[in-house]
C-alpha cells in the first residue's frame, strides 16, 4: 500500500496496464526508477478532468537517457526534453503533478515533433 501526499484529479497509467487514480507522490517517484532500471518503459500522468485527454507528462527511456513529455491542450503546447538525471526527472514530474509554479525550468525543453 502507497502512502504519502496523494495527488488529486489525476490518473497514473504504466506500459505494463497498471492504473492508479489520484497517486501518492512516492508512486512518481518510484516509476522513474522504474523507467531506468527498465521495470516499464513508460508511464503516463494525466488530468482526470481533461475530457480530451490533452494534458498530461510523460516519462520513457531511450538510447539518449529519459525522455519527459508534456502537453497541455494541442500539440502547440506539447514540449518534450532529455536528460540522465533521475532526480532531476523525478522533481519535474512531481512539481507539474502538484501545479508548482516553475516546475519546469530544471529541463531543456524543445517543442515536440512527431
């Protein structure tokens, strides 16, 4: 069992089918971990209450180190950034699940190209 901060209004999914409504903050943490150690390949945080689905980060890995995405609303505002910093990672997707204010300006971000 999760204990810790639980974050309201969101949803926590993983490549492995896993869901999770308003996860503890520990959970994040404990997926980017995860990413690295190639437990998951992915996980995803969304805002329940976004009826299209648009808002949202997102943690991968790739051969350039861990691949963090947001969006919010159209693909104008959907930036992504690498880094090999865990910690780092793991910071920016919690400051973003709980609307810190300048969540964002440990990472290089570049907008996002298909």
């Amino acid at each position: 069992m999760m204990v810790g901060m639980r974050l309201p209004g969101l949803r926590l999914s993983t490549e492995s089918d896993f869901s999770y409504d308003e996860p503890p903050v520990s959970l994040l943490r404990l997926l980017v971990e995860d990413v690295v150690n190639r437990d998951e390949d992915y996980f995803i945080v969304e805002w329940m209450h976004d009826p299209d689905g648009q808002t949202f980060i997102q943690v991968a890995r790739d051969s350039q180190g861990l691949v963090v995405e947001y969006r919010q609303g159209d693909v104008r505002s959907h930036f992504q950034a690498i880094s090999n910093d865990m910690s780092l990672v793991a910071e920016t997707i919690v400051g973003w699940a709980e609307r810190r204010p300048g969540w964002e300006r440990g990472l290089r971000w570049r907008r996002w190209r298909p």
